[in-house]
C-alpha cells in the first residue's frame, strides 16, 4: 500500500536518505539512444552540476551520487539543525536564490527594512519560517532539482509534457551499516551495468570524483565540460510568474556548487560520512572486483575493515550492494533498527528484514 511521504521522509528517524528517479520516456536521460543515435552525454553533468548548486542552497548535503542512463542515484543527508540556526536574512537570501519571493521580501533584502511597519515584518517573519523548512525538505530539494532539468530537457528536445516518470523513490537509511550499504551501491552502479571496470573509471558518480581528487594537480584529467550549450528557453516576464515559479535556468546555472560532504572516521565532525575515506575505498574496490558477471562473486583475501567493524557478512554485503532496492523497502538498516521503525510507524512488517538479519545480525559464534 502506498504511503504518505511525511511517513517515509521522517527527520525524527534519521536525517540520511538515498532516493532514485527515473526518466519516463524511452528515450535516454543521459548517454546514447540506441534508437535514434542522439547523444545524451552532456545531461549527466546538468544533473550533477545542479545537485552541488542545490547543496550549496539548502541544508542538505551530498554523500554519493551516480547518474545512469535512465535514471539517477542520491545518498543525502538532511541537516535541520543547520537550517534553523540561519538568520532571517540568509533564510531569504537563500530562498531567492531560487524563487522570486514575495515583493516584501526582494524590498527587505535590497535593504528597505528599516521602513517597513511591525506588520509588515510580522509577515516576513511567517514567510521565513515557512521557507526556513523548506530548505531542510527532502521533497522541496528534489522538487527544484527534477524541475529545473526537466525544463532544460524538454527545451533542447523541443517537446512539452513530463520528463520524470513520477516521484521519487527514497529509502530511510537508519544506521551506519545503511549509509554504508547504500553509498556503495550507489557508487558502484556504473560496474554493475557494465558502464565501468573500475570505480575511478565511473564518470559521474561520487566515488570517482572523490578519487580524482586525490591525484596530483599535474596528473588531474582535464576540467569536466559535459555541459552542452543550448538554446535556453525564454523566461516568462516576472509579472505573469507565480511566487512559487522556479527561476529560469540562466539564473540557476551561476550558483555556486557545494562540495561533497567530507569523510571523518573519527565521528568528531558532526556533518560527515561517518567512515575514514581510505577504508571506503578498500571496500569499494574490493566489493568491485567481486562482482563478475554471472555469478555473485566472493570476497578474497581478508575482509575490508569496515565490514569487520560494523559486523557485516561479506557475502551477503555483496548481494545487498547489489539489489539493495529489491532486497529493501523504505527503509534500510539493522534488525533492531528496522523494528524500532515499524514501531513508530505503527506497521506490522517492513520489506527487508529477512535481508537486514542475514546481513547486519551479528552471528552467534
């Protein structure tokens, strides 16, 4: 049974989630139509491109990203904390970024607050609040990424109508072993579908961009020009837009981007993917190497230190990285986790608890 999305995206049962989106129609989000030999190529990088601009305006960060053919993956981290120690004036500066906003507010910014009545600033007051939550909302951030590039495909194809086949699908990621699990999946996409051979070699996920990054300035690949220039489509004069029209693309495309959250394996920064960067890497790689394909692959050698840290079973990480949206429901985590969950969303049973116990239950020796 379908669920209401306030349930699914609850900041109370953790701020991590990993969501996916998928094109509706048969020809290709990114890469080349085998059908008509047009390339997509350059949409990955809108798509990246926009995801680091949004990060930078609200208080969500990225922990891993893959953009694949059809369809898109997202490791993301909701800091509501953050978004409530802003200012009133960075809660709207940041709003405005992207939509117009009331008049009140553009006059508030441009510095004429002083001659505003207590009224007046009462009602900024409830706007900011209302926009202060918006900028920590799961679905407002995918709202404004999956918008803006629909707008611009729809505008190089020439065509109208939608662009994404429905909502997103998200997954509540409850403990370490979750993060773990999704960001390697997600990272890992590209050499599942046989798109990569290795995981530096995957273009447009998280994991080879953090990889470039690593190499010597001299040894970098060449800035990333996926971005190919089309013909924007005309903005409709301010006049006729609604306060809740997202700015043109023109616009957009100048904000900054927001780098990728940072890894800490030491658990003292308080926003950071809780795993020291070189462990992931072993894991990732090692995990990479185990998936040929058909057969499921087994981890030789010694087991990578996270697994053995947070009492995961290798073999069954391996399956999990590799369906974890079959295996999986809404929500991903530990046994005792995915109880606590059903508790508090008062259901009987959620997807993934058979997967959960044969892989994240620590086995009695």
């Amino acid at each position: 049974m379908t669920r209401p999305r306030s349930t699914l995206v609850s900041l109370s049962d953790t701020p991590w989630y990993h969501v996916v989106c998928r094109c509706v129609r048969r020809a290709f989000l990114c890469g080349e139509d085998a059908h008509s030999g047009q390339s997509y190529e350059h949409r990955r990088g809108w798509i990246v491109d926009r995801v680091k601009q949004l990060a930078g305006v609200f208080a969500i960060d990225v922990a891993a990203y893959a953009v694949m053919s059809n369809h898109y993956h997202l490791v993301l981290r909701v800091d509501a904390e953050r978004a409530q120690s802003w200012s009133r004036e960075e809660v709207l500066r940041r709003w405005t970024q992207l939509f117009d906003g009331p008049l009140l507010v553009r006059r508030l910014l441009s510095g004429q607050g002083e001659a505003m009545d207590q009224a007046t600033l009462n009602a900024i007051d409830e706007w900011t609040e209302n926009y202060r939550a918006r900028l920590c909302d799961l679905s407002w951030f995918m709202r404004v990424l999956n918008e803006t590039v629909a707008r611009q495909a729809n505008a190089e194809d020439n065509v109208t109508g939608r662009f994404w086949e429905g909502r997103f699908k998200s997954q509540a990621l409850l403990d370490e072993q979750a993060i773990l699990t999704a960001m390697a999946y997600v990272d890992l996409n590209p050499i599942r579908a046989a798109m990569a051979e290795t995981p530096e070699d995957s273009a447009h996920t998280s994991v080879a961009e953090r990889m470039a990054e690593l190499k010597p300035e001299t040894e970098s690949a060449p800035p990333r020009r996926s971005r190919r220039e089309v013909a924007p489509n005309k903005a409709p004069p301010a006049s006729v837009r609604s306060l809740l029209a997202l700015r043109h693309e023109a616009h957009l495309a100048e904000l900054p981007q927001q780098p990728l959250m940072p890894f800490d394996g030491t658990s003292r920064l308080r926003a950071a993917v809780p795993f020291a960067f070189e462990d992931y890497l072993e894991l990732v790689e090692t995990t990479g190497r185990c998936l040929h394909p058909g057969k499921r692959g087994k981890i030789a050698g010694p087991v990578p230190k996270l697994l053995q840290r947070l009492e995961i079973d290798p073999e069954r990480f391996i399956d999990c990285t590799t369906n974890l949206l079959r295996r999986f429901g809404s929500a991903v985590g530990a046994p005792a986790r995915l109880t606590e969950l059903c508790a508090a969303r008062q259901v009987r049973y959620l997807r993934g608890m058979g997967a959960a116990r044969e892989a994240f239950e620590k086995k009695a020796a």
